[in-house]
C-alpha cells in the first residue's frame, strides 16, 4: 500500500510548481493566529526537496515564487479587511490587492531559491547538508531585503514560528533574522529524516531541542527575578492600559465622540494606588493636542496627582508665510505620541518615521494622483516621517528618575533592529498601535512581532490598540497580560523591568547577516576542499 509520503513525493515530482505553491500556502499556518509552526517546518522540508529536484535555475526560481506566493497569499489575508473603511474604492478590491502584493513579494523568496539552487548545485556537489545551510543562508539575505528595500515589508519574518517554543529566546544573540535560518536547518533535518540520514538529522533536530530547553529555563529565571518578593510591595511602575473597542468605522464619527470618550474615560479611571503610566491607543482622540487646551484639560480631568499619559494623536502642520500661520492650508502632519501630566502640560512628542506606504503617504504622488490613484487612508495630504527612534523622558514615574521611554507607532515595531535610539537606551517600548484595521489575522501577527522586538532588546512593550490585541510583554516576549481582540477593558498593572542589555541590541543585524554570509562562505569552502 502506498504511504501519503510516497504520494506526495510522486506528485511533486509531476508538478512542482503546484506542490510548492499549496505548500506555500500551508507554511502559513505556521504564523499566528494559527501557530501551527510544525506544518511550517513540514513545507519548508517540502521545499527543500522541490528545489533539490530541480533541473535548472529557472526551475528553482520558479519553484520559490510559487512558495513565496502561497505563502504571503494566505499570511496577508487580512489586508483586504482594510479596503472595507475606504467607501471611495470598492471593497473587494482588496482581495485583488493581496495577491497583487504577494506577486511582489514572492520575488525575494524566489531569488533565495535560485541562489540557494545555484550556489549549492555548484559548489555543494551533491552533499544535501551544504545544500541545506547555503540555501538557509541565501533565505535570511532575502528577508533581509525584503525588510529594506523599496521602504521595506517586514511583516511575518520566518523567525516568528519560534515563539513560546524556548527557541525564540535565541533571538537575544542572533535576532529574529537568525531565527529564520534555524527554521530553515530545522526543515533540512526534517529533510535528512525523510532521506534516513539520521545522524545529520539527529545532530541538527537535537541541537534545536537543546536551545528550547535552555530558553525555558532562561525565562523562568528571569521571570523569578522580576517578581517581588512574597510580602513586599510591588516597587514597579503601576500602569493602566485601555482598550475602548472602537472600530474604525467608529473613531472619527461626530456622532459618536462623547460615547467614544466616556469609554476611554471610564476604562482609564482614577486608581488610589499612586502614580501611574496610562496607555492610550494609537489616535486615540480626533484632537489636535498642541492646539486645543481645551481636550488637553478633558483628558487632564480623567488623571490622579503624578499620572502621566500616552497617546496617540496627529501633529498638523500649516502654510506659513512670513512667519504668519494660515490654519485653513495643511500642508502635512505627524503620526505622533505625546506624553502629557495631570496639569495638561506636554512633555514630548514622538513622530512615526517609518510611514506605510499607501496608507499613511502615497509614493510619488503628483504621477499617482493624477492617474486617479489614492492611498487607502482618506486625505489629499500625506504624513510626514520622523526622525527616527528617540527616547522620551517621563519624570516621577517610577523606579528611576526619569523613566526612559521608547516608542515605535503600530507598523514600526515589525522592523527588528530600529525600535531604540542606541544613543540614549529607554526602559521599555511603547507601542500604540491601530490594529481595527487589520481583520482577525493581523492583530496577532503584529503582537508576534512586537514580542519578538521585546526578546531581541531585552525590553518590556506595552501595547494599546483600540480593538486589540493590547499587552504586556515583558522581556523574554512572554505576555504577562492581554485583552484580547474586539474586546473593551483594561489592564492595571506593573511595568515589567528590562534585562540585561542583549548581545543583538549591541551588534543588531550584523549577527544575523554575518552569520548567514559566514556559513554561506564556509559551506563554498568545505565543497570545494571535499572535491
């Protein structure tokens, strides 16, 4: 009787090209919200083998685009959600907006593919181990170029499967790009299995089982340290972090303000415990906080003696002429966070500097628009970038005067290695975001992503979105606290403390890129020395 291995084997050999792409698409799943990062590992093993049957690079391009576009296919789904808020294009044009990106997309894994093919056709000379980690090499370059070029797309980094598995904790060293590379080993020893060669296969699956184990045991560690002892006060900073559950059909209705307010009021409330840290979500008010005292004394009213808040909110910028402000011509705004006391007073602000294209500015706007072209979010005016990470101080809030903040606004926080001014190293990270956007699958993706930034720099992130899912993540990236996704509430709690400064957040993605070029390099050199 043949075996389902069997099966699919015979198949792929018949049709590579649609093997990889339902395989693509399977690799998915591995993302959150499913996390089935065992059928990942399973379709990149897949892979391997499509690609190590192929009979010429035009073949194994083709086979990592097909990958490549099963997989953003179905990892991105939830894009298409946010073309429902834009009444002046059709809704459905957003399920022809994702497999149009993914066509993009899939090209970075597909020039993985063809490198990986190449290089180790050529030099590996039919040793499947130095197949397996040039090809694991040539994967972290592209996701690497796929998070920098073209304004970068950083979102669902292999890397991510790891989370909650020990591995993940790996990232301290080699970051999240690393990650991805041990993803990739992992399935070439899952590949070996398939073959019977069990001892590369025991080695790598092993080594992999090690490093969990060893990740386990740091975040229990670390976790023991953070917590007060039994008896003694908690001595870290209390924090109040709301979600409202407003939709984003919701946020800028007239009709609506008051309600949306007094939601935002009453989850906020007046705790008796001592100064707090309140997290507000990403525009979290339709205010224009540097000119409209009046909003600032509202929101000052909802705050206890010591508080300080964060929320999100828009910096406008006006015509000036001759050093005279003409309010009624906008020629640009911020994305922005501010930081305000209980007296109204503005401490800082943070601008968002690494903007979406499309959604917050339109890319080479006097061609687009004159074609007809729009950005999904509404407006004729595009957000001006920042200038990059930056650290706020928050005075009298907490275990160190002042209390160091970082911020990232929403899509920032998926690009590991930029979230903390390396110049003046923050606390924690902040992180407000707008995931209402985003459909069902979004949100836990960009948790993901944000717990990830958490393990890399050894830093607490706080997260408040208006429909979820907001969080505490504390150090290790485990999530001490949530709510979760189309739910109103908030969390009153501590602020998780940071840990000792990572190897990553010194070298950032030097590791992990030297690490693939190294091995690249040596696996070239074992080929040619074996020949």
């Amino acid at each position: 009787m043949t075996s389902l291995a069997d099966r699919v084997t015979a198949f792929s050999a018949k049709r590579p090209g649609v093997t990889a792409l339902i395989a693509g698409g399977l690799s998915a799943t591995g993302f959150k919200p499913l996390g089935l990062w065992p059928v990942m590992l399973a379709c990149l093993a897949l892979f391997i083998h499509l690609l190590w049957q192929a009979a010429d690079r035009r073949a194994a391009f083709k086979i990592g685009y097909l990958f490549g576009l099963g997989q953003f296919t179905v990892g991105l789904n939830w894009i298409a959600h946010a073309f429902t808020f834009q009444d002046s294009m059709p809704h459905w044009l957003g399920w022809i907006a994702v497999p149009l990106l993914s066509v993009y997309l899939a090209v970075y894994p597909a020039l993985a593919a063809l490198a990986g093919w190449w290089i180790g056709k050529k030099a590996a000379r039919g040793d499947a181990r130095l197949f397996v980690t040039i090809l694991a090499s040539t994967w972290v370059l592209s996701e690497y170029l796929r998070a920098t070029l073209f304004t970068g797309f950083a979102w669902n980094p292999l890397g991510v499967i790891w989370l909650g598995t020990g591995v993940d904790q790996l990232a301290t060293i080699i970051g999240t790009y690393g990650l991805g590379l041990i993803a990739m080993l992992a399935a070439g020893g899952l590949w070996w299995a398939s073959h019977r060669a069990w001892r590369p296969a025991g080695l790598m699956l092993g080594g992999i089982v090690v490093i969990a184990a060893l990740g386990f045991v740091r975040t229990m560690l670390i976790d023991l340290v953070d917590m007060p002892s039994p008896g003694e006060p908690d001595r870290r900073p209390a924090v109040t972090i709301v979600q409202p559950n407003i939709n984003q059909n919701e946020k800028y209705d007239l009709k609506l303000e008051r309600e949306n307010f007094n939601r935002l009021a009453l989850l906020t409330g007046v705790q008796s415990a001592g100064p707090r840290l309140i997290f507000w979500p990403e525009a979290a008010v339709p205010a224009i906080l540097d000119m409209e005292p009046g909003w600032r004394a509202r929101i000052a009213a909802l705050m206890g003696q010591g508080d300080i808040i964060l929320l999100g909110g828009d910096k406008f910028h006006f015509k000036e002429t001759n050093g005279v402000i003409d309010t009624n011509v906008l020629e640009g705004a911020n994305n922005s966070l501010y930081a305000m006391d209980a007296q109204g007073r503005l401490l800082g602000r943070y601008d968002k500097a690494h903007l979406v294209p499309y959604g917050e500015y339109l890319p080479m706007r006097p061609i687009l628009s004159a074609i007809g072209l729009t950005r999904l979010v509404p407006g004729g005016v595009d957000f001006w970038p920042g200038p990059g990470p930056r650290t706020l101080d928050l005075p009298g809030a907490g275990y160190r005067e002042p209390l160091k903040m970082g911020v990232q606004i929403c899509y920032e926080i998926t690009f590991s290695g930029q979230v903390v001014d390396e110049a003046d190293r923050p606390d924690f990270i902040f992180n407000p975001s707008n995931d209402a956007w985003f459909g069902t699958w979004g949100p836990p993706q960009h948790l993901a992503q944000a717990r990830l930034r958490a393990i890399e720099e050894g830093l607490p992130v706080i997260r408040s979105t208006p429909t979820g899912i907001s969080a505490v993540v504390d150090a290790t990236g485990h999530v001490s606290d949530s709510i979760g996704h189309h739910e109103q509430g908030a969390i009153h709690g501590f602020l998780p403390s940071p840990v000792t400064r990572t190897i990553f957040s010194r070298g950032g993605n030097v590791i992990p890129i030297g690490l693939a070029i190294v091995l690249l390099l040596s696996a070239v050199a074992i080929a040619r020395r074996k020949s």
